[in-house]
C-alpha cells in the first residue's frame, strides 16, 4: 500500500468513496458531481488537503481509502461558496431545494462548535474490499501528521454517535472523545479532539 497527497485527479475517485461509504453525512445526499467539485477545492487549497492509499486491486492501482482535513472549515466552506458555489450548486440543485434547513445547518456548523479546534478531519471513507487492513489508520495518521507538520497543535473530527466503527478508529489515532453535537436537527453526533502533544 502506498500512502500519498491527494491530486486533483483523485478527486472523482474522493467522491465516489464518500458518496457510497459515509451514508449518514449531508454532503452524500447532493451527489458525486457536487462532491466531485467539492474535492477538487480541498485538494487545490494551501490550508486543506486529503491523503489516498492506493493498492493493487482488481488489476489496476486504485485508491482504496481516503481522509480529508482543514486547517479552518470556515474559511474552506466560504472560499467554496465564493469559488465553486454557482457550479456546485448547479450540479446539486434537484436535490438542494428540499434540503434548505440542511444546507444552511451545514454552512453554519463550524461556527457551532464552542471551544473547540480550528482544523479539522473533514472525511474518511474505505473502500469495502479492504476494511479491516489499516487502510483507515493510515489515512488519519497521515492527516494528524500533517496538521503536526503545519503546526496545528489540535483537530476535531465530528462523527455519527452511533457510528461505533469510526469512534474506535479515531480512539485508536489519539483522538478523545470531547462533547456531543447536533450538526443537524434531531442528530445526534461526536466530537473527538485529537492534541499533537
């Protein structure tokens, strides 16, 4: 397996994991081509990024597992609305107009989040056909590695509260568990704190 910085290139690939592995998220629900659009910014900003694995896997190097990270999920979500908005809402416009309330609990969440880091863990998604190989270890140490490397003292990652599956692979990378959210209505999610030191 090989672990790397993620291309512009990758981003059908991003968008094809999150839209079929991270079900229980918003951002699913507007569709390959909005997520598309979506990692392409994350890849081209100075203060995000995501790292792949790619492997060997039915004949061909594919990426098999990703996750995702900010330095300010703020400032990613506005520079995205002020870039790829018009485009993005365009490409997810079906399904945006009965998902309003979502949307804007969306945009407003990271202002939501109290006393808690800046940066953020954004996503991480596994391929199915190698759960349970470390593909997701890898991935979030490579993000906690580079918020170490950038100087990022502390992340937060945000996760179902019954997502038992993603709470033991953030425990299992240094993260904490520190309060519990509503991202949206009637959703009930954790806030896991991971510290450099």
């Amino acid at each position: 397996m090989i672990v790397r910085l993620a291309r512009a290139d990758d981003a059908p690939r991003l968008a094809e994991l999150h839209a079929t592995r991270m079900t229980e998220g918003f951002l699913s629900e507007l569709g390959p081509r909005f997520l598309r659009i979506l990692y392409r910014r994350i890849v081209a900003s100075s203060d995000a990024f995501a790292f792949v694995v790619e492997e060997p896997l039915d004949g061909a190097v594919t990426v098999v597992g990703f996750a995702a990270g900010a330095l300010d999920v703020g400032a990613l979500y506005r520079r995205f609305v002020l870039r790829d908005g018009v485009i993005a809402g365009i490409a997810a416009t079906p399904r945006l107009v009965g998902s309003w309330r979502r949307v804007l609990e969306t945009l407003r969440y990271p202002g939501s989040t109290g006393d808690l880091p800046d940066a953020e863990i954004l996503s991480v998604a596994v391929d199915p056909r190698v759960t349970g190989r470390g593909v997701g270890t890898q991935v979030v140490d490579a993000a906690t590695s580079e918020f170490h490397r950038r100087g990022v003292a502390a992340a937060k990652v945000v996760t179902g509260a019954d997502n038992v599956a993603a709470l033991a692979l953030y425990t299992r990378c240094g993260f904490v568990r520190r309060e519990q959210i509503a991202v949206h209505e009637g959703t009930s999610s954790e806030v896991l704190v991971w510290s450099s030191s």
